[in-house]
C-alpha cells in the first residue's frame, strides 16, 4: 500500500509530471535556479486552492547563503508542518541534476524521515537545454519513468514526452505554447494513442517575466480545478 501510495504521489508531483499533480515551480522556462533571474527575483512560496478556493497545500522554497535554491518543502495539510521535501543538487553550470523526495508515511500531517523516497535525474544539451529526466522511485538504480523534451529553433521547449515503465513507449505527451517572450502559456497533455487532449495547465507571469499563477484543468474542458499563486521577492 505504501508504494503505491508514493507511486501515485510521485507520478503527479514531480517535476514534469504528465497529467495531474503540482507544477515544477523550482526553475524557470531556462530550467535555472530562481536565483540567476535576470532580474534577481526570487521564489518565496506558492498556495495551492482547489476549485472551490480552499488551500490544498503550502510550498516554501528554500535557499543557501548564496542565492541557490536547495530545498521545497511542501505543507498539504496546513498545518505548519512539511508532509514532502525535495532536495535539490547542481552541476558545475548551475542545472539541476538531482532532486530527492521524502514523503513522510502516511503523507498528510506525516513526519518526514530524511531518507528520500524518489529521485529524478536531469539530462542536458547544448550548455543548460533540459534533455531527459529519470524518475526513480525507491531509489533501487531501476528506471520507473522516463522523460525527454524537444525544442524549436529558438530554443523553446515545444514537446515533453513522457514513457511510463522506461519500456521505450510514449505513454503521454505535452504540447507547449508561448507569449511573444517566450513564456510557456499553455501545456495540453495529450494521451497516447488515442490522442485525447486529457489535461491543461495554463501559466500568467509579470512584467519580469516571473510566473504568478498556475492553472491546472482536468479534462481540458475550459473549468479550473486548481489553481497555484507564487510569490516572489524581486531585488
């Protein structure tokens, strides 16, 4: 019960997860730390609300003496109290190459062990283009998931693809749209192979740049299931 619980846990909230779950709030359209912002924004702390307005769960991102973002702890039962905790490494250009997950027993209002139940390693091209993640759960060096990303001349991430069992099948994809600068719009998450559109997120940033709200849309059918705001502290 245990690991089907993290199972459905992990698929949904980590980062690029296709089709359901929290948004990858740690990083920016470049896949940076919040911290090397053009405009040294930083990311303080997110609410999710479900579609009712009530808050669902609380993110604080944590930092080091030097700006770099090294912890997500995340309150789903708002109680003050961290239920998950992901841990962020970097490699020497400053990408993302790790992040470990511990989600405490019984998840809601659960104590956290330190001991990170999930792993995802990140994959890059060309300087700090996010290639491919690889989704570990338990941790035992078995692949459980793969996703790659695929990008347009200007450098834009365009298509994510996501391969559940690591069994070189494309289980579901994600289309993306931009503004005019580049900002990721609209995700719409299409199910392989009938090609059904399933699920929706849509993103509005300021006029930094820096992404505000996070929708996600179960269904694809115009109604907001929950919604994320992000607050930032800007230099």
């Amino acid at each position: 019960m245990r690991r089907y619980l993290f199972f459905i846990l992990l698929l949904c909230v980590l980062p690029l997860g296709v089709g359901c779950g929290p948004p990858d709030t740690s990083q920016d359209n470049n896949n940076r730390p919040p911290s090397e912002d053009a405009n040294q924004c930083i990311l303080l702390s997110a609410e999710g609300r479900d579609a009712e307005g009530q808050l669902m769960d609380q993110i604080t991102y944590i930092y080091d003496d030097s700006g770099v973002l090294t912890t997500i702890e995340n309150d789903t039962n708002n109680n003050g109290i961290p239920d998950m905790r992901s841990t962020l490494t970097y490699d020497d250009q400053g990408n993302k190459k790790t992040e470990d997950v511990d989600v405490g027993s019984g998840f809601q209002g659960s104590a956290l062990d330190g001991i990170p139940d999930a792993r995802t390693t990140y994959f890059y091209a060309n300087g700090n283009q996010l290639q491919r993640e690889e989704f570990d759960l338990d941790i035992d060096e078995v692949i459980d998931r793969v996703t790659t990303h695929r990008y347009n001349d200007q450098g834009w991430r365009v298509r994510s693809e996501r391969d559940d069992g690591a069994d070189e099948t494309i289980d579901k994809y994600r289309v993306y749209t931009h503004d005019a600068r580049g900002n990721i719009v609209d995700e719409d998450i299409t199910r392989e192979p009938d090609g059904i559109v399933e699920d929706r997120y849509t993103n509005t940033y300021d006029n930094d740049g820096n992404r505000i709200s996070r929708t996600y849309d179960s269904g694809a059918d115009d109604l907001i299931d929950y919604r994320w705001d992000f607050t930032w502290n800007c230099n």
